[in-house]
C-alpha cells in the first residue's frame, strides 16, 4: 500500500477539554504524520456543506450545531494505508462499541460528541481535505 493521505477534525468536545495534544498523541503513536494542522472555528455554511451526505438524517441539524459550537482542529494526516489506519485509530462511531486504546473509547462522550471524524475513502479524503487547506499548507 503507497502512502496515502486522510482528513480529519478533532471535534470540539476534544478542544473544550484541551485534548488536542492528546488525541495527537495517539495518532502520531500509530504512526501517522499530521503534515497539515489548523485551529478553526466552522463556519454553519462549511458544517453543511462537509456533512452534506448526512443532510436527510435526522440528527443533521444537531451535528452542525455541535461542529460550529466551539473550535475544531482540522488536519491532513499522512501515511501507509492512513484512510483505514486512522478509522482504526479512531474506533466505532459509537464510543460505547469502540475498542480498548481507540481515540473514541479514550476521549468520546456519545455518537454525537465523539472526538474525532476521519475520511471514509479516497475521494471524499481528497474532498474533505480541499475544503479545508490550499495545497502549499500541507507540508510533509
Ligand atoms: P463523523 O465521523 O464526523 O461523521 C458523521 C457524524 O454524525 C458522526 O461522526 C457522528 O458524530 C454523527 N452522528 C452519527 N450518528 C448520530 C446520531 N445518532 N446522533 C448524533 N450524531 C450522530
């Protein structure tokens, strides 16, 4: 498997808590490389258009709610397999259903506050992640 790069967001139940570090820590312990970072605050345009796939579900407004209630740290993580590796990283959606050591078993409150979101394939990674930086902010 070549190098890949996956997209994610350490969610703001994590920064309210000041766990940012910690959920770093946890990713760059599986080995993967954070080679572009940023502290944002989600715009309710940039939540809806992120998690438009979910717009007919009915938590949606909830989910957007919550990702434009505080800071998110948005970043590009690189490596082997890195798409799978990290949705390993993270654990089951549900923190209840998440293994032992997985970012989501460590820090999650519930489904909804759950930490962390990572891509699902390829194309909504390369989506996910042009959303978000231009291309000379990933550095690896
Ligand atoms: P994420 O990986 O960011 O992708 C979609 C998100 O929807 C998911 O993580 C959960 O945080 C959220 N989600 C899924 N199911 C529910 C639910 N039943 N209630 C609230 N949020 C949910």
């Amino acid at each position: 498997m070549a190098i890949q790069r996956t997209f994610s967001i350490i969610k703001p139940d994590a920064t309210k808590r000041n766990l940012t570090g910690a959920v770093n820590a946890v990713i760059e312990k599986a080995g993967l490389r954070i080679v572009a970072q940023k502290r944002i605050l989600m715009t309710r345009a940039q939540a809806e258009t992120f998690y438009s796939v979910h717009a007919a579900r009915p938590f949606f407004g909830e989910l957007c709610d919550f990702m434009t209630s505080g800071p998110v740290v948005v970043q590009v993580l690189e490596g082997e397999n890195a798409i799978a590796t990290y949705r390993d990283v993270m654990g089951a959606t549900n923190p209840a259903n998440a293994a032992e050591g997985t970012i989501r078993k460590l820090f999650a409150l519930s489904v909804g506050e759950n930490t962390a979101h990572g891509s699902d394939a390829p194309e909504t990674a390369a989506q996910e992640i042009a959303q978000f930086f231009a291309g000379n902010e990933i550095v690896g």
